[in-house]
C-alpha cells in the first residue's frame, strides 16, 4: 500500500469546483423539466432576457424565500410545492400530515380545487396522487360533478393537476382534459383576458389559465388563446411594471408566461425599464418574505406566490414548468448543512446552509462571507479566500470530506456529484499529504471536575491506497504533536496522542480545539473541535436557572459559595442567582458575618441604627456587624440597609471583617498604582491597596473603579478567596 496520491484528490476537487463556476446564476435543478415548444414543433430551453445581474438577484430570492419558508415551519400545500420545485427537501412529515389529512376526509373534499390543489402538493413531494391513504384522487377529480358553471379556476386547477403527471383517465370520465380545455377556452373575454366569474378581464385569472393552456400549446386552438392572453398581460401592464399594487399579481404573470414560453422580462412586458421579474423582486424583505404592497411586511399568501413565480422563471431558462411534475425528480434536494473552509493557518469560514450537494454547499458559503473561489484555465480550484495552491511547494491544494453520523466520509467522487444528507457536516480543507483530519478526541474523565486534570487523547485518520482493490481504505493511528486548547490553556500530544491539561478548569461549557499548523507547512491535522463541560464538584447539585447569565470567570465561584452556604437563590419558587442583581449593604453584611462563622444578635438586642427596624430580616445581622466593628454607618444615626454596595466599600469591609493589614500583603499590597487610584477615596484607600495587595479583589484595564457597585456575582468571586 501507499498513501493515496493528493493529486488524485486535488484533481478531483478541482474538476468538481470547475462545475460551479458554470453553475453560478443557472437555474434551480427543477423536478419535471418540461421544455418549451418552439415554433418549429421543436423542444429547447427558453433563452431569458433578464441581465446577468438580475438573473444572480432571482437565484439569490429564491434561496432567501425557500430557506425563509423552511426556518418558520412549511405552512401550506403551495409552499411545499414552490420548496420542491426549487430543489429543496421538504420536512417528510408534511407529505405524512398530508395524507392524513386526506385519511381523516375518507378522500372526500366539496371543492375541486381542494383535489387539484393536493394532488399537485402529493406529486411534487414525490407520491401517488391516485393512491393517497387508499383514496384515487386523480378519479375524484376527473369525475368531480361541481366544475362547470363554478369559478374559472375550478377547471384551470383541475386541468393542471392532471397534467401534472401520467394519468389514466377514461375515454367516458366526465371531465377529460379536452372537455376541460374546451370549458376554459370559452370562457375567454374578447379583449384576450380571463376573469373568474363573468365582467371585465383581471391579470390573476388571465395568468392562471395561460399557466394551465401551455401544457396543450400544440394545438392550434390552445395556442391562439394562449398567445391572445399573453398579449392582454403585456396591454394591462400599468408604467410602474406591475398591475396596481400587488404582488400576487405580478407573481402569478410571471408565472403564466413562463409557463407558455413567454419570457416575463422581456420587452413585452418592460414598462420604464421594469420587467415583471424585476417588479416582483422589488416586493422582496429583508427577512426573505414578500409583501403584499411596497412598505408592508412580509405576508404568507405574498411569499408562497413570490416563490412559486421565481421558481417558474428559473424552470423557464430551462424549459420546464411550475406544475409539470412528469419528470425525473430533483437528484439531490438541498438539505440542511453545516460547512467549515479551513485554511492552513486558520478557519476562514463557518456556516449552516441548504444544498444539495457540496459544491452547492461551498458556493454559498463563499458567497455569504465574501471568500472569493479562483478557477485556473476552467481546469481546477487553485484559491479560496486568498489561499492558493501550490503555496507550500508542493502538491498542497484544497480538498473536503463528510462527516455523517459520527464517521467520516472520504468522497470519491467530486463535489457535484457527492449527495447530501440532513445534517451532514462538511470540511473543506487546505492540506497536503501529511494533513490528516481528527478521528476522535476522548477526554478523561469523561465528566471532569473543576481543578482535576484534562487527559486527551486524539487520534487521526488518513486514506490510504490500496492497490489490490484501487480504493482508499481508512487508517486511524495516534495524532502525535498537535496542539489542544481548552480554556485558555494549551498542550501537545505525545507519541501516542496524549496530552493533559494540568490543573483543569472552573466549571463551565468549553470547546476543546485540536490544531496542528506548521510554519510554512500545511497543517498536520485539520482544526476540529469538541464540546467538553466542567462540572461542579457537587454532581447533584442543581443548576441555576440563569446559569446563562453568570460571567464564565465568575461561574465556580457562584456555585462554591451556594455549596457553602455563603449565598442563597433569590427565588422561592426556583432555583435562581441573579448574578448581576447589586448587593446590598445589608446583603454583604450578612455575607461577612457567615464568613466569619458569626451569628447574627438577638431580635431582642439593641438597635444600632434608626434605619435598620426590629422584623426586619437584616436587623440582628447589621447589629451584629456593627458591634464586630465589620461596618459603620452613612451617619451617627443611619446605615442605608437597601444602599448598594462600592467596590471601594467592600474592600473596606473586608479589611475590617478578617483584620487584614498591609504588612500581611507582603510585597503586593501597594505595589501596583491603579489609573484611577486618586477617584479612591482617602477613607477606603489602605484597604484598597490591602485586598488588590492580596489577590482578594483585582482591577480591570489598570483601573479600579472604586464607586462601581458590586453585583452578587463579584461577592461570590471576592467570598470564596477570602481566608
């Protein structure tokens, strides 16, 4: 055996990122690509009008809409119909609650548009509209009795849905899709237009049926209606591109046209330098939704039509169409994703995305953080993000792998052609042959306590070529020399792929990262990284539930001085700290007193204060402080129990709590001036220097900050380094 060639790999890669660049602004892979008739009786892909530009604009809306639709749950039959059409993988669950939906009916809906509506839904997701929980929808449609003397859309919807796939409809049904034809057909206005009752022709119903006479366009009849609507859209367009103020109207023009082979951006229907396709992006927000007029906010109804119609543009530039679901499905539908680019000294690019496949995948990563993709002579990637091949001499280069279910995959086959799953986890890295990626890190313990110490051990894996069978078989041995991080502190690994982290970490959530960069090398190891959690000495201990809002650095010391009994919840219905609630003074007396090992006075006792009132929960716990000499008051006669407390102040209690002096701070006390040492108060000055003297308090950014007030947090902090 011996290791698999990189350049087998670079090539490999490189002759799949050539495909992206010939694929960046083409059209979304459509389910059922239908192409559109030419004059000639010939089929070919429609060519679009729409300028490069604007063409980038329509793919970028229809990844902002489809992933705007995905994050907030797919809401209708139209939605899972536009996601699908666009190349994404719509939730199972869906095509599941459809079913069922129709189950719970017994196949049986009042409207013809509800069996037209889910027979397109069910075969765009990939089922059988005539087998539906047992239920032959195609038959209930085509032997609907409610289709003729309703609304124009009855028979449009009807016709398109058994158009949408190969269909055995009898010779005897009662709606054949001639009968339907010849229903739509008369129900055209003279001036060209459709309406959905009877009155004056309106540009919805006009595109509506346009959308559904192209699958028949052949016909001669067909296509004059056809040819005579298109011109009535291209009439009705007002200046400002669109017709009124709404989008829906656009989006379903657009729609129509596409259909029939008409390019919606063309001039026909470009009004002051505003097509239809140009129009309807101006609808766009900025969350990924569309608006029903210019100003609102984005709108279900307004989205899904939006999506549906840049959809059907795209098809357009291929010869499909929206509703033809006759072909081959989507290959590889865009699912969620997570991609990592990893350059030789450090991450450029992290993110989660919807693609379909990894080249998908790497170009929007690239797109969304602005790393620019370089193609040498249309033969190989030879720079992402600045990063050339061949930097180090060699034959480094870029190269990816998958993580899926725990395990690596090492693709065969280039990154086109590699299908995703949901939640697979791409790493495209710059390496060479001795870069290698972590098979496992294994922490010991497995659930460490703060102070105790980190052994981790990592392995690696690389592919190795075997000659007997021509494929890279996988080879896992200790990854010996790089570097793991945790917590601000770092190690290498031995011989054997052991390093340990001496005197462990407080409690808290980490990430543990193992890297291997060499100087003017490509990396030995691809960065990777694992969650490690430190957990509190005391195992049934119960979590705060703010713990989020604790300080990292103040983290062990809130949970030390619960343990302790220092400090309390502040929740009698929850176990809550309230890490950045003030302290009071009455609050850090108390503190100090149990700090101590001093009970508070009797209730019975004299008070020290006018302020400090016999009941209150502080009143034997001021008395007691006052008579240790621990505090004084504002006045002869007051002490401010609900004041907060400085940090200036509490240095002063402590000094006077533990009868700490600047002798016993040794050679710290004093030694470092603090910018702001002349806003110390002269009172509060010896005792400042005494606890920054000791390590009991420290300042931030050279400074002390003595008028700050303290939080419960920094009373934990300061309560568990007091002797």
């Amino acid at each position: 055996m011996k290791n698999h060639s990189l350049s087998s790999r670079f090539t490999r890669l490189g002759l799949a990122v050539i495909m992206l660049f010939a694929l960046l602004g083409a059209a979304v892979a459509p389910a059922g690509q239908a192409a559109a008739a030419q004059a000639g009786g010939t089929s070919a892909p429609a060519v679009s009008a729409l300028p490069a530009s604007e063409a980038a604009s329509v793919t970028a809306a229809v990844y902002a809409t489809a992933e705007f639709m995905l994050k907030n749950g797919v809401q209708s039959d139209w939605q899972a119909i536009g996601l699908a059409q666009a190349g994404y993988k719509v939730p199972a669950s869906y095509l599941k609650a459809l079913e069922g939906k129709v189950a719970e009916a017994k196949g049986v809906f009042a409207r013809a548009t509800d069996y037209a509506r889910i027979t397109l839904a069910v075969k765009a997701l990939g089922g059988d509209p005539a087998n539906v929980a047992g239920y032959n929808l195609i038959e209930k449609l085509y032997n609907h009795d409610a289709i003729t003397g309703q609304t124009l859309n009855n028979p449009v919807y009807a016709l398109l849905a058994l158009d949408s796939g190969s269909y055995t409809i009898p010779a005897n049904a009662k709606w054949t899709q001639s009968k339907l034809l010849a229903e739509i057909l008369a129900k055209q206005n003279p001036d060209g237009g459709f309406t959905l009752t009877t009155g004056a022709s309106d540009p919805d119903m006009t595109a509506m049926v346009l959308n559904a006479l192209a699958g028949h366009k052949q016909e001669a009849a067909v296509n004059a209606a056809g040819q005579r609507a298109a011109a009535w859209l291209a009439k009705a367009q007002d200046k400002n591109g669109g017709y009124g103020d709404s989008s829906e109207s656009v989006a379903q023009a657009i729609i129509g046209l596409s259909a029939f082979g008409i390019d919606p951006a063309g001039a026909d229907y470009t009004k002051g330098n505003i097509n239809l396709v140009s129009k309807l992006l101006s609808f766009s927000a900025a969350d990924g939704g569309f608006v029903h007029t210019a100003g609102g906010s984005s709108n279900p109804l307004s989205t899904e039509q939006a999506l549906e119609a840049l959809v059907a543009y795209k098809l357009f530039g291929t010869g499909g169409k929206l509703f033809d679901f006759s072909g081959t499905p989507v290959k590889n539908p865009q699912v969620s994703v997570s991609v990592t680019v990893e350059g030789p000294n450090g991450t450029l690019a992290e993110g989660s995305v919807y693609a379909g496949n990894v080249l998908t995948a790497l170009d929007k990563t690239a797109a969304a953080k602005r790393l620019a993709l370089v193609n040498e002579a249309g033969n190989y990637v030879t720079g992402i993000g600045g990063v050339i091949a061949g930097t180090f001499g060699g034959y480094d280069g870029w190269m990816y792998v998958v993580a899926r279910g725990g395990a690596w995959i090492y693709p065969s086959v280039g990154m086109g052609d590699f299908a995703l799953e949901e939640n697979d986890r791409i790493v495209v890295y710059y390496g060479g042959d001795n870069t290698q990626v972590v098979d496992a890190v294994t922490v010991t313990p497995a659930q460490p306590q703060p102070g105790q110490d980190l052994k981790v051990q990592v392995t690696q894996k690389q592919w190795v070529w075997n000659e007997a069978t021509f494929t890279s078989d996988p080879v896992t041995s200790p990854a010996a020399g790089v570097q793991v991080t945790i917590g601000g502190k770092t190690a290498v690994t031995d011989a054997a792929g052991v390093a340990v982290v001496a005197g462990g970490l407080p409690a808290n959530k980490y990430t543990l990262t193992v890297t291997g960069y060499l100087k003017d090398k490509t990396p030995a190891i691809v960065r990777h990284t694992v969650p490690v959690t430190v957990a509190s000495a005391a195992a049934d201990r119960p979590a705060f539930g703010d713990v989020k809002s604790i300080s990292p650095w103040a983290l062990e010391s809130v949970y030390t001085a619960y343990d302790r009994k220092l400090m309390n919840g502040v929740s009698e219905n929850s176990l809550l700290f309230a890490p950045k609630k003030n302290i009071t003074r009455a609050e850090f007396a108390a503190l100090l007193l149990r700090l101590t090992g001093n009970e508070p006075s009797a209730a019975s006792s004299a008070g020290a204060f006018s302020d400090v009132k016999a009941g209150t929960w502080y009143y034997g716990t001021v008395n007691r402080a006052k008579e240790l000499g621990i505090i004084s008051g504002v006045s002869a006669k007051t002490f401010k129990p609900d004041g907060l407390v400085t940090r200036q102040d509490m240095a002063v209690m402590m000094v006077r709590a533990f009868k700490l002096d600047a002798t016993s701070a040794g050679a710290g006390a004093g030694a470092g001036k603090f910018s702001d040492e002349d806003k110390i108060s002269d009172y509060a000055l010896s005792a400042v220097r005494t606890v920054t003297g000791l390590g009991y308090m420290s300042g931030t950014g050279g400074a002390f900050e003595p008028t700050a007030v303290v939080t419960r947090e920094m009373a934990a902090a300061v309560a568990v380094r007091l002797p």
